[in-house]
C-alpha cells in the first residue's frame, strides 16, 4: 500500500477531477450533471482518492436499506498499479460497515479480469450475469456479491 495515497469525501471541487477520471476510465462517463447530482443524492456515499493533492480515484455506492451498489470505481490511468482500487474498496467497506449494511453488490464488464480479482480478493462472488447490459458494445455486466461485510 503507497502512503501517499489518501482517502477523503467527494465534494463539489471534487467533481471536475472525477468527471476527468471517470471519461478516461468508461467507454461511457457519467456526465457532470449525474456527478453532481451525487453530493445532493441522500443515498449516495462517493470517496477520492488523493495521491499528494491530487485527486487520482473515486469510488462510490448507493447506501438503499441495508445493502450498498457500487455505483463506480475508477482510478486515473497514470496512477493505476499502486494499490488505490484496493485503498477505495476497504474504504466503502468502512462505510458500509459504518452504517450497518449487511450486503454489497456490483456490475462489472465481464472482460475486465483486473477489476474481477480485486473484488474477489474481497470477497465479493459472482452471482449473476446481465446480457448484453453495456451499451456501447452490449457486453455482459456480471453481478457480483460479498455479503460478508
């Protein structure tokens, strides 16, 4: 794990950086408006991820019940292979933890093995397959579980 690398809350100076990373990272990004609509979203919990002072990471879920969807994990390509997905995974887990949720659950690519083994290595399990969910290529989104929190 880098030392450098620092968890915080997502706020509004956050979202220009988070739209960047998000547009690097997606085939389809959010849009600044739907990032935006996240800090007045009372379900929504998002973190950054800061290597120094600058925002290198995101991750963010809906907090619904007792369960938690992820909405997105993305790390600024540049600074990608130092730990910061694992850094953003424990920290929404603290969340979770936080307020009591019992269950976390995500969709993602099903090509996309680096992101498959970091949420395998905390124990998420796949659960489910929606078909053709991608919109820019109608891939598949596995839908993945830890409820084990």
């Amino acid at each position: 794990m880098n030392n450098d690398l620092k968890i915080y809350p997502m706020d509004s100076s956050s979202i220009k950086y988070i739209l960047n990373i998000s547009d690097l990272s997606f085939p389809i990004s959010w849009s600044l408006e739907s990032l935006q609509s996240e800090l007045d979203n009372k379900f929504a919990k998002y973190v950054v991820l800061k290597m120094g002072n600058t925002i290198v990471g995101y991750g963010g879920m809906w907090l619904i019940l007792d369960e938690a969807h992820v909405t997105n994990i993305a790390i600024h390509p540049e600074a990608r292979g130092h730990g910061g997905g694992n850094i953003i995974v424990e920290a929404l887990f603290r969340l979770c933890r936080k307020h009591k949720i019992i269950g976390i659950t995500l969709e993602v690519r099903s090509s996309n093995f680096v992101a498959i083994n970091l949420y395998e290595k905390y124990g998420f399990e796949k659960e489910g397959l929606r078909s053709h969910y991608y919109e820019d290529n109608g891939e598949d989104a596995i839908i993945m579980w830890n409820r084990h929190l």
